[in-house]
C-alpha cells in the first residue's frame, strides 16, 4: 500500500513542501530493488529457521540415551515452511539420518539459491552499464584522458554522474547482501559439521565403553558362577564327600592313599552327563546366534560411523569451496583497492603535470600579448 499521497497531504497542512513525486526510473529501480530484497529476505527467513532447529535439536541429536519405555514412537511432523521435521524430545538412528538428509538438502536448496540471486544481480548490473555507455557514450580515447587528468567524473553531465553513482550504490548493496547471505549460511553449514563430529566422537566413546563392559564381563564368568552345569557339578562333588566320607569313617588313611589324575572325573564331563545332546546342541545355537548378533550390531555401528564420516567429507568438501570463492572475492576486492590507489597517485602527478603545464601557458600567453603589444605601437610609431 503507497501511503505518499497520504503523507504529502499530512505535510501541506503542516505548511511544509510535500513529498515530491518519483520518476518513472525511480519508481522501475524501486521495484527492482524490492524483488531483490523479497528474494533475499526469504533466504533469510530460511537459513534463520535452519539455525534455530539445529540449536534445538542439538540435545537429543548428540544423546546417546536409550529412549523412554513408554515413548511412543512416531514420525516427527514436517515444518510448513522449509520441510524440517519438528523438534523432538528424543530421536532414534533412523531419525538422525532423516534430519542429516533434509538438512543436507535445505542447504544444497539455499547455496543454488544465494548463487543464482547473486547471478541475476551481476546480469542486471551488466545491462544496465551497457544501457548508459550506449546511452551517454565512452570516453576511453587517449586525448581525452589525457585531458581529464584521470578524472572519472570530467565531461559527464549530473544526471550521467547520478545515474552511475546510483548503479554503483546498489552494486555495493546487492554485493553486501549476497554476502551476508554466504556467511550465515556457511554458519549453518559450520554447525551441522559440528554436530556430525561430536555424534560420531560420542559413538565411538559409545562403543569403547561397550567393548569394556564385554572385557569386564568376561573376566566376571571366570569367578564360580551358579549356573546349572556348575550346580550340578557341585552337588555331586558335595554327595561323593559324604558318601566317602561314610564308607570310610573307621579306616586308617594316613599316607596310604595315591592320587591318579586319570580316574579324577572333570566338572565338565558331569556337566556333559547331566545335559542331553539336545541340551547342548541348543545351548551351542544359542551361543552362535548371540556371537553373530554383536558382530552384525558391531558392523552396523561402523557402518554408520562411516557414513558420517562421509558426510562429514562431503560438507568439508562444500565449505572448503565456498571458502574458496570468498578468498577470490577478497582478493579481488585487495586488487580494486590497489588499483584505487595507483589510480589516484596518477591522479595526482597528472594534477602537478597539469599545473606546471598551465603557468608554461601563461608564460607563453603572455610573452605573446607583449609581442603583439609591441608590434602595434611600432607600426603605430613608424
């Protein structure tokens, strides 16, 4: 809604000068300018609200706690506007590689965005300077810099010297706001990183400790145990005592009695009379089936580490290039600046060379106005 007509009329009663009206090219440059900003703004919108689910889902994201009993597992609703899910209070492997995609995707989305804003700016900039060299003309001849005493502004009229100051202006603006735009994006970019990293170092703590627990346990089943085998092994040990020591409660057996290794009966033969072959077929299953089990869960586990580590790669990748075409900016706004500065030391010494040039022509224009002086009061004379 234009709301000039309304102020211009608030003004005139308040006997000051209304507010003028704006041309046609004021009015097309407004327009123009207002896409940008929109386009831009969106952007912005977009990678503010990327950040803002990044911070929130960074606690349960990095979490390695298992997840509530009564949690009930369902899909995270998608946000309305970019295609997030929302922030949940607990997230799953599953979910975590979900988030990892979108978010992968949203900020592949916003680079092609900010790349192409930045494009149709430079073409719009690249006609309108071709529009006022054809329109005003070039003034790139020798002779005429030579006289202008490198001065960019010399024989241009204002409305020229407006009209490109403008373009300049709006040049810098545009620049700045692409810019902007790269920076908070590579802080998203930044930030997903970290995360990825802290996950995966978190994991690997994860599975050290795990691989300890198992060291511990191990050691723990050496100890007497009370499982069946063990049991019954000691149940018989306990009888033939009793038995023997029955039988021979009268006899003498002071350093009589021989110990031959090869009649003693092992704990695991008893164990092995006491259960069936099917017993022990289905407790060798058993204990296959959980060897393969932790190997399987072992090798998921350093299958998705690797996957976050390629990742990983791959947004390294990406912020290794946008750095890259940062430093190219950077350096060749350093050589703008130099330019700028030889630009003007010339400046300068054309400005001496100029005036030593001038008080030669005075010399000269005065010696001439004698000469003639002289040559008309002789001819007067004689």
């Amino acid at each position: 809604m234009d709301i000039t007509p309304t102020l211009s009329a608030i003004l005139i009663q308040s006997h000051a000068p209304p507010i003028p009206i704006a041309s046609s090219s004021t009015a097309r440059l407004s327009q123009t300018l207002d896409a940008f900003l929109k386009e831009a703004n969106q952007i912005n919108q977009s990678l503010n609200e990327l950040l803002r689910y990044l911070q929130s889902i960074r606690q349960p994201y990095l979490s390695n706690a298992p997840p509530p009993r009564r949690h009930h597992q369902q899909q995270p609703a998608q946000s309305a506007r970019n295609g997030l899910p929302e922030a949940p209070t607990h997230l799953t492997d599953a979910q975590r590689e979900d988030i990892n995609k979108e978010t992968a995707r949203l900020l592949r989305d916003l680079q092609s965005s900010i790349s192409n804003l930045k494009g149709v700016a430079d073409l719009r900039h690249d006609a309108v300077t071709k529009v006022l060299t054809r329109k005003y003309g070039s003034r790139k001849s020798l002779l005429f810099r030579w006289a202008a005493g490198e001065d960019k502004d010399a024989g241009k009229s204002a409305q020229q010297i407006d009209e490109e100051g403008r373009e300049r202006t709006l040049k810098i603006f545009r620049d700045e706001v692409v810019r902007y735009l790269m920076m908070k994006k590579n802080a998203a970019l930044r930030r997903q990183q970290m995360m990825l990293v802290t996950r995966a170092e978190r994991e690997r703590e994860k599975q050290m400790s795990k691989l300890s627990d198992v060291r511990n346990k191990s050691y723990a089943n050496r100890q007497p145990s009370t499982s069946i085998s063990d049991r019954v092994v000691t149940t018989r040990y306990n009888n033939g005592i009793s038995s023997a020591a029955n039988e021979y409660a009268d006899a003498d057996l002071r350093a009589r009695d021989t110990y031959n290794p090869a009649l003693e009966t092992s704990s695991s033969d008893y164990a092995h009379q006491d259960l069936t072959p099917a017993q022990l077929q289905l407790f060798e299953q058993e204990n296959e089936s959980m060897t393969l089990t932790l190997q399987n869960d072992r090798l998921a586990q350093v299958n998705k580490v690797e996957a976050s580590l390629v990742e990983i790669s791959q947004l390294q990748e990406t912020l290794a290039g946008n750095i890259a075409v940062q430093h190219e900016q950077i350096s060749g706004l350093v050589m703008d600046a130099e330019d700028t500065g030889e630009n003007l030391t010339k400046g300068n010494r054309e400005l001496k060379r100029a005036s030593e040039r001038g008080s030669t022509a005075r010399g000269v224009f005065w010696v001439s106005v004698g000469l003639c002086s002289f040559l008309v009061v002789w001819d007067l004379i004689f």
